[in-house]
C-alpha cells in the first residue's frame, strides 16, 4: 500500500531549486493545493531574493485554540512574518541569508514544506503533555482512590478540519484516543472502509501487536458523549474510526513519528477506497473485453446469405 508523504511535494521541489547556490534569482507567484482544502502560496512580494509561503487551512482557528501558534513559532521563529491577506500563516525566506552549508539548507527546505503538518501537530502534542501530568497525577492515587475526573481523562479536543467531517482527541492517564469521523458518499464506500479496517485490526492480531488498537463503528464512541456538533444519522453515511495509543506510543522520542503518521490517515484511507474501486473497475473492464475477444472469435468467417429468386422463394447461397 501506498504511504502518502508529510511533507508538500510540490513546496519542497520549488524552495530545493531556488536554494540551490548557483540559482539565480526569479520571480514566484504560484498557489498550491493539498489534502483537506489546505491552500499554499509561494510568492516573492517585494523583492525577488525574499520568497513568502503562506498557509491558509480552514481549521486554523481550531488549532490556534489548542496551541499552534506556539508550535509554529517554534520551528519558524525568525522566519515569521505577518499573514498575507487572506492567508492563517506566513513566513518570510531571505535568499541572500541562508544557511551556509547544503545540508542546513536542505534541513530548512523540509521544515517548510512540513508547514501544515506542524500546524496539525498542535492538538496531538497539548494531547501528549496532558496524558504526561494525568498519567502522573494518577500515579499518586489507586484505581479506586482516583478522582473522578482523572478516570474519565481531559476535555475533547475538536478539530473541524473539514466540513463535514473533523478530528477529536481525547487525553487520559493511560491512553490518547484519536477519532476520526469521515463521511461515506456512496454504499460501495462504506463497504470498503470496513473493509478496510478490518485489515487494521487483523494485521495487529496476526503479527503487530505493538500497533494502535484500531475500532470502526457508524455511531459515535462514548468518548465523543456530549461533544457538540457530533452527528448519528443511523444510515452509516457517518463513520467513526478510533485509534488508541498507549503508553508505548506515548514517548518523547517516538511523538513525532506516531502524530505525522495518524494525521494522515483520513488521506490514507480514502484514497485506497478509491484506489481499490479504480483496480476492480479496471478488471472488470479487462474480463469484459476477454468476453467480447471470445465472441469475435466464435462468429465464422463467411456467413450464409439467403436471397430470393424473382418468383420469391429464398434459397441459401452456397459457400
């Protein structure tokens, strides 16, 4: 199966030829789409040694809420700037001042093609830091002695990252639970996304069992109980997929593997429905035309005519 790459493709070829020591300067103005609505813009605004790419992602009011501005000025800080209009983010790349070596260079190449993947990043790492205090808060206590709120972990974390369909994530002393809920346009869809999961859940039972426990249901878990904009339709156009990191997924060192791995999923997962549907689609047309090759073989090479004399009597012409 295909893993779809973290990074922008298309950012990171632009910046790696622009970078490069022997390029000479040029003017940018391209727009860029990606997954889930997110729009880039690379641009030289003023001069063209100064290149600006900007993100512009529909939940990122969400993902301010839970801390991606810290995050972002984090990986970017003497690169940010003021959003250009009509974009959430921007930074700001002055070509006569970058790093010195080609490997520093390539390291910041990456970084900004990274861009909506660190600011994704945000609700999982406040996720992270929360499972850390609750999982130390609980160790001080027995399981009975807990309080209540301890037991029952944080507060729901919503990212609506599209219009119908969104991202929760939910810290407690033992556990992070991931939710994703994902729309199914079409009954064919639903069967393949179970499916589909399944393979998820076989795949840990037969030989990963260090995976996340992965569940598929069409109404919402328990965790998502009193969440507001949660929708059960009952007709399983809804589905929810849950995944569980445990503590083995929960480290410093393997927190940035695990988050850019599961914010990718709803990506992943749609596109092998469709990935799926295209391949039996095309094997069905391949038997077809098998079908119609053995047809053309079985008619015979000179067909019997029939005609009539003048009197109107038919006969069979003679081969």
């Amino acid at each position: 199966m295909l893993l779809l790459d973290y990074q922008n493709v298309l950012i990171q070829s632009v910046l790696t030829e622009r970078f490069a020591a022997d390029a000479s300067p040029v003017s940018i103005d391209q727009t860029v789409s990606d997954f889930d609505g997110v729009t880039f813009h690379i641009s030289t605004p003023e001069t063209r040694t100064q290149i600006m790419v900007s993100l512009q992602i529909r939940c990122y009011q969400d993902l301010v809420r839970y801390g991606a501005e810290e995050v972002l000025n984090r990986e970017y800080g003497p690169y940010v700037v003021a959003p250009e209009p009509g974009y959430d983010f921007s930074i700001l790349v002055d070509l006569e001042n970058l790093p010195a070596t080609p490997e520093e260079r390539g390291e910041l190449v990456n970084q900004i093609a990274l861009l909506k993947r660190n600011a994704m990043a945000a609700p999982f790492e406040q996720a992270y830091q929360e499972h850390y205090h609750l999982k130390a808060e609980a160790s001080k206590f027995t399981s009975e002695e807990a309080p209540q709120g301890m037991r029952e972990g944080g507060a729901v974390k919503v990212v609506q990252y599209r219009e119908e369909e969104a991202i929760y994530v939910k810290a407690s002393h033992d556990r992070v639970t991931v939710i994703f809920s994902t729309v199914f346009r079409e009954e064919t869809d639903r069967v393949f996304g179970k499916v589909f999961i399944q393979e998820f859940v076989d795949a840990r039972r037969r030989a990963i069992q260090n995976a996340p426990q992965v569940l598929f249901r069409n109404d919402p878990p328990l965790e998502l109980h009193g969440v507001p904009g949660v929708k059960n339709t009952g007709t399983g156009e809804i589905g929810y997929v849950t995944f569980v990191l445990f503590p083995r997924h929960l480290t410093p060192q393997r927190m940035p593997d695990v988050i850019s791995h599961i914010q990718t999923f709803r990506d992943y997962f749609h596109y092998h429905i469709k990935a799926s549907k295209a391949y039996i689609h095309s094997r069905m047309r391949r038997r077809t035309a098998d079908f119609l090759q053995v047809l053309r073989r079985a008619r015979p090479d000179h067909e019997e005519k029939e005609r009539k004399t003048a009197s109107g009597r038919s006969f069979k012409a003679g081969v």
